[in-house]
C-alpha cells in the first residue's frame, strides 16, 4: 500500500507541474491599459487628420472654387456636413474611452469595455460607411459645375483621381481599423480573464 500511496503522490505532483499556470491578474490588466493606449493613440491620430483635411477642404470648397450652382452647394454641404459628423463621432468617442474609470470593478469596466467595444464598431461600421457615401455623392454633385470650365478629358481625370486614391486609402486604413478593433476585442477578453 506504501509504494502504491507514493505512486498516486508522484503522479498528483507530476500532473500539477504540468499544469499552465495562469497570468498574474495585474499583468492581464497592464495589458489591457496598453492595447487600450494604443486605441487612444490612433484615434488621436484619426482626430488629427480627419480635423486638417476638414479645414482645408473648408478652404478649396469654399473659398478657392466659389461655387455658384445650387447643386453644387448641396454637394459642398453633403461634403463638409458629414466630414464634421465623423469628426465629431471620433471625438465623442475619445471622449467615452477617458471617461472609463480604473477604480470601477472588475464586472463593471469589463462592461465599460463592452460597451467601447460596441461604440467603435459602430463609428467604424455605419458611421463611416454614411460619411464615405455621403461625401462621393457630394462629389458627384460638383462634377456639372466643373464640366462648365474643364474639357471631358480632365473631367476624367478628376474622377479617376478621387476613386483611384480613395480606394487606395480606404484600403490602408482598414487595415489600421481592423487592428484597432483587434486590440479592442483583446482588451475585452484579458478584462474577461480577470473575472475567471
């Protein structure tokens, strides 16, 4: 019975070494503060240059071109309208990602966290989507106006050099977006680790 005692206690032990050991909650948590900046950095990033593109299409759009047909100034209003719409979402939810608080608990900031989660999406998903289509329509709106001083060939080029680009940069910054988005659902799951 003692060699069979000391097998079961040689086979527990081994089994418990084997075992991983979880992460220290507080490294969980410093790294959810890091994804967290990182979020913060890019939609600081983002702020910054949705807010300079924004004055300087102020300026072309409404300065330098002097548009005088009244489609044309619905196009420049669909332009400006929702480009500051999306400004203003970016920082709103800047805004929304300070006011998480660090001395909530556990179940409460992983809610918090949820629901930032939830708020990102949404700015990335719909509200760009609208803002995107929103802005080609207002776009396409100043082509007659246009077409009254430029031949068709440059009216090409136009065109081409509004798609072309934009596809290009969309593409780049979904990538970004997706990353951000990543991070986020990680921050979501080490919180959610942190309660296990």
């Amino acid at each position: 019975m003692n060699e069979l005692g000391n097998m079961l206690k040689s086979g527990w032990q081994k089994s418990a070494v084997d075992l991983p050991t979880p992460p220290p909650t507080q490294n969980l948590i410093d790294e959810a503060k890091r994804l967290n900046g990182e979020s913060f950095k890019f939609q600081r990033s983002t702020l910054l240059i949705l807010g300079s593109t924004f004055l300087m299409m102020c300026y072309f759009l409404l300065f330098y071109f002097g548009f005088r047909e009244t489609l044309s100034h619905l196009g420049v209003g669909l332009m400006l309208g929702f480009f500051l719409i999306r400004i203003l979402l970016e920082a709103y939810s800047l805004n929304q990602g300070r006011k998480k608080e660090i001395t909530q608990s556990a179940v409460e900031n992983l809610e918090s966290e949820r629901k930032y989660l939830r708020l990102r999406l949404r700015i990335h998903g719909p509200g760009t989507y609208l803002t995107l289509g929103a802005y080609t329509l207002g776009f396409m709106l100043l082509l007659p106006e246009f077409s009254n001083y430029i031949s068709s060939f440059w009216m090409a080029a136009m065109v081409c050099s509004y798609f072309i680009p934009g596809i290009i940069l969309t593409l780049l910054i979904r990538k970004n977006v997706q990353k951000e988005i990543r991070e986020l659902r990680r921050v979501v799951e080490l919180r959610e680790m942190v309660l296990e």
